[in-house]
C-alpha cells in the first residue's frame, strides 16, 4: 500500500522541481526527502525519478503517480470535510492568507461575522502575497487564502487548489496633479480619490500609459503580482516603464507619487480612502480579481465554507456586483 504522506512528498517535487525546494517548504530535510522518495519508488517497484543536473525530473510513471495523488489528496480533503460536519460546532484554528488591501477593507468584517456566528473557531490571518499562496495551501500552512489576479496577469490553475471568484476591481493610473516630469500631456480634470467609484472607464488605456513612457514609474517590488501587472500593461502600450520607486504598500505608492515622484496603477480598494488633491486618476479598462482559494475538496468543510460565506457578505456593494472568475 502507498503511503500518502510520501505521495505527498512526490507531489510537491512535481511542483517545486527540486528536493531542497521540497524541504524547505515542508520543514524537512533534503535527505529525509530524498529517503522517504526512495522508499516510495520501493512501494511502486519502478523508477520515478531521474536526475538532470541539480533538478529531479519525474519518469512518466511517476508523473502518472502524481496525478493519482492529487485525487486521493483531494478524496481526503473531502473525508476531513465530512468529519467536521458529522462533529458539528466549528472549533479550532482556521489558518487564512489575504494580500494587504483586502486585510484592510474587508477581512476584518468577515472575522466580526465569522466570531458572531461560531465563537469556537479561530481565524488566524497572515499577510501572504498571492504569487506565495499555492505552495502554502498544499503544504498545509493555510487553509484558505484570498489571491488576485490581473488582464495582464492571468491566474494559471493550480492543480489541487480549486479557487472560486469574490469580486473584480477598477484599475486607476495615479498621477500628481501638476503632472510628472516626462509627461506628454496629462489630461485635465482627473478625479481625486475621493470621487471613486467612476462609472465609466478610460476609452484608450494604451493612450492614457503612453503619456507617461518618459516619467519615473513606482511599481511593486520584483516577483510580485502587481510589479508583472504594471510592467506588461506599459509594454502593451509599447514602452517599458522607467522605474525609480519598488513599494508594495499602496498608500505609500499614494504617498510617492502626490510627492512628485513618479506614477504608477493602483486597484480601486488601494485608493479608496480620504481624497489627496496631491493625486489625479484615471480609470483604465483593466481590473483586478480577487477569489478565494483552497485545497481542492476542502470547499465543504464548515470552517471554510463558513468563512467564504462571511468573506463574500463583507464585500462592499461597489464592488460586490463585479464578480468575474479569478
């Protein structure tokens, strides 16, 4: 009989390619990976490995094994799931992953509520940028997380995750009102932060980046979502931005740019907030999606079901009637 634990192992060697990556992730050991792979390859009485270098590719066997063990992870999500309904009462920790701006405007409703409706259970909230998110779900570090995805950065399926879409955000270039050096003509009358949501959207995005191909750009930092989003969508418009400033936290990218310093695009929950006649914007046609995501089978567990509840009656009206597939 296979053990599950070790499929487990196998499963994420097929994702993260190497068996440091699957020790690291795992809180093992390389070489108690590398027994335990052993001994998995022992139980199927056939090669599933072979190295290339410092990576590990799996045989076709192997590959076939995974796919396997994805079903029977999922079939044990779903026994898990039963348990706890047959229990009855949510109790316990419910590990959660959110991304800042949705921890700020609506997580927090969703916990009042959750704490309302089953004091037993224990949400614990940790920031997590979505890029993060699906090598924690499957390594059993969160249990659910909310992850977002853009036009220009669409979310590739994760197999064993299953994610179900909340909601959709306006994209907005923020600018100084006086403008930016480099700037080719900014247009004028740009609402202020204060004025969103605005109904209709920009009819040339590429026209609305292009007058900015010669200022100073601030992005997110490296490796992130939003740092992909930012530079595709300029290079769609044909250029590459020129970038000064790398800050994650959308109210300090606010900050930045009413200080002059550059532009940059921000979804509708990072400027929603006290106006800043120091910062012009501009709907663009692109948006942002935000859904939630988690171990595929895990959807009918209570807590997670009863989270998802809470999450989707905490989203604000504004942005409750975008909902696309995430």
């Amino acid at each position: 009989m296979l053990d599950v634990r070790r499929l487990r192992l196998l499963r994420e060697l097929a994702r993260r390619g190497t068996i440091a990556a699957v020790a690291e992730a795992l809180s093992f050991s390389p070489s108690a990976v590398s027994q335990q792979l052993g001994v998995l390859e022992r139980e199927a009485g056939l090669p599933l490995l072979e190295r290339t270098g410092r990576r590990v590719r799996l045989t076709p066997a192997g590959q076939n094994l995974v796919r396997h063990a994805e079903a029977v992870l999922e079939r044990l999500e779903q026994a898990d799931a039963d348990l706890a309904e047959a229990r009855g009462g949510l109790a316990g920790a419910l590990r959660i992953g959110a991304f800042p701006t949705a921890t700020r405007a609506i997580v927090p409703a969703a916990l009042v509520a959750l704490a309302r409706r089953h004091p037993g259970l224990e949400p614990m909230v940790c920031e997590t940028d979505p890029a993060a998110v699906a090598h924690a779900l499957r390594a059993g570090d969160l249990d659910v997380a909310l992850v977002h995805s853009y036009d220009f950065v669409p979310a590739e399926r994760e197999p064993g995750l299953t994610t179900e879409p909340l909601y959709g955000e306006a994209m907005y270039l923020a600018e100084p009102a006086g403008g930016t050096p480099g700037a080719r003509g900014a247009d004028a009358g740009r609402p202020s932060v204060g004025d969103l949501p605005q109904p209709p959207a920009a009819p040339d995005q590429g026209a609305v980046l292009r007058a900015h191909a010669r200022s100073p750009w601030i992005t997110a930092t490296p490796g992130t979502l939003c740092h992909t989003m930012t530079t595709r969508a300029c290079q769609a418009a044909g250029f590459t931005p020129r970038v000064r400033h790398q800050v994650d936290e959308f109210a300090t990218v606010l900050a930045l740019v009413a200080a002059g310093q550059g532009v940059a695009v921000v979804p509708q929950l990072g400027v929603a907030g006290p106006a800043d006649p120091a910062v012009h914007l501009t709907r663009l046609v692109m948006q942002r999606r935000t859904g939630l995501a988690f171990r595929s089978g895990a959807g009918t567990h209570p807590a997670v079901a009863a989270f998802g509840a809470a999450l989707r009656a905490a989203v604000p009206p504004d942005l409750a009637g975008s909902r696309a597939e995430a």
